[in-house]
C-alpha cells in the first residue's frame, strides 16, 4: 500500500509540500479533491490481472467529522491495493471502498498511519445495496470519518483463486 499522509496532533515530521499544498489548493468542502481535472484523485479501478481486489489511484482529498475537523489527506503512491473478501454466501453482495481516518491510531512522526484505505462488506442478497453510512461507521469505529470512494460488486462465489 503507498504512503497516506494526513495532519493529525502527534505527528511530528509532516512532509512540507503536503502541509502547504493543502492550504494552497483553499479548501472548499470534505471529498475528493481533483485539482487536476483528470477526475483520477482516489479513483477506485479493478486490480489487473482481474482478481479479489480493487486499486487506489493517487490524489488528495478532505475528510470531515461531522461539521467539526477537517483531515486533509494526501495520497503518494498510485496503485495501492485494497482486497475484497470472499463471498460465498449463496447471493450477490455489493462492497463500498472507503478512505477514513482512524482517530484511535497513535500517529507516526508523519502521521503516514492514520489514514486508511479499506473495504466494507456489503449484506449479500437477491437484489443487494451497498452498505450504508451507517452501517460503514458500525464496521470501522463510528467516531472514524469516512468518505466512500466506490461501490463494487462482488458475485457469488467470488474468491482469489
């Protein structure tokens, strides 16, 4: 997985140009920022060769808790993978990629270790939905702020084979 780096009380050594990009770019909202109009910040793409796992491209973006903190997230690797897990629940399910801040984390001299990019199992069924917010704060801690990168769909007896 590559380097996500995020501002948080206890880092001690944040990358220069991450601290100034962020302030550079003039925040507007929580989300995915594009600031190249390439629409590639945080894109979630299939992993190749096609298997249980999705791919992270590179990006910035602002996750928020609530209406309060504002965590600023710069992503430095392009590729990271995320896994899917195995369904064989007899039904369809449908997963949501997520990027969020684990605010029980204790940060690491550049606080590279707080923001975690991850999958969230949706609830197999005949006609499934993607998990909802809440029930991604219930998988992830519900003190964590999120921001859902995508949905994907995973078959009936999917598995890494």
């Amino acid at each position: 997985m590559g380097d996500l780096f995020t501002l948080r009380s206890g880092g001690t050594a944040h990358p220069e140009d991450s601290f100034l990009q962020f302030f550079g770019d003039s925040i507007i909202q929580a989300g995915v920022r594009d600031l190249n109009a390439t629409e590639n910040n945080f894109r979630v793409t299939q992993n190749s060769p096609a298997g249980m796992s999705v791919l992270v491209n590179t990006g910035r973006a602002f996750v928020q808790r609530g209406t309060g903190n504002l965590y600023p997230v710069r992503h430095t690797i392009s590729g990271s993978v995320v896994n899917i897990s195995n369904n064989a629940s007899g039904n369809p399910r449908i997963d949501a990629v997520i990027l969020f801040i684990n605010l029980g984390a204790s940060p690491n001299a550049d606080s590279s270790n707080v923001a975690v990019l991850s999958a969230v199992n949706g609830l197999p069924s005949a006609s499934p939905v993607p998990p909802t917010d809440s029930d991604i704060a219930t998988a992830i801690g519900t003190s964590n702020p999120f921001i859902r990168l995508a949905n994907v769909s995973v078959a009936n007896g999917a598995a890494l084979s």
